[in-house]
C-alpha cells in the first residue's frame, strides 16, 4: 500500500477489492481512466498545477456519464447475482 500525504493510494485500502471485481470495474476502467487523461495529458509542472487539474478533471464528469456509470455498475451486479457469485466473462 502507498501513501501521499497520509492518503491511501492503490487498492491496498480499507476496503479490500478484489483484481478486477465486476463491481469496481466501470469506476476503475472509464471513470477513472476520464479523470487521468485529463489530469496526465502532459506532465503537470508543479503540485499546484497537478491540484487544479483534479479539481478541473472531476468538476468535467457531467452527470450523463456518473448516470452511465451507475447503470454499468448495476448491470454487472445482476449478472453477477445471476451467476452465482462465480466468474463469468461475458456480461452482455
């Protein structure tokens, strides 16, 4: 587990989440993947500028895509219910 400036980052927090969990994927892969194109489309010069970025980035997220997001989430918690709890590759 890392830390910066006494945050957890990574998957080692509090909550444990499992490699690729169903219910973890759509924040992982789009979401988060959204906010770091952003904040990492070049190298940001100072710690300030990096802090504007996230804000900027974050306040970007318009309420379509938290909704696509959610829907995504609840779509694989179905189908995880479906299967059992066990894995499965195709979800759609």
């Amino acid at each position: 587990m890392e830390t910066f400036q006494n945050q957890i980052i990574g998957y080692g927090g509090f909550v444990e989440w499992p490699p690729r969990s169903p219910d973890f994927t759509p924040l992982d892969f789009f979401l988060w993947g959204h906010i770091k194109e952003q904040v990492h489309a070049t190298p940001p010069p100072t710690l300030q500028d990096l802090q504007r970025r996230i804000t900027d980035a974050c306040a970007s997220v318009t309420p379509a895509m938290l909704h696509n997001v959610q829907r995504e989430i609840q779509s694989r918690m179905q189908i995880c219910i479906v299967a059992n709890g066990e894995h499965f590759e195709q979800y759609k």
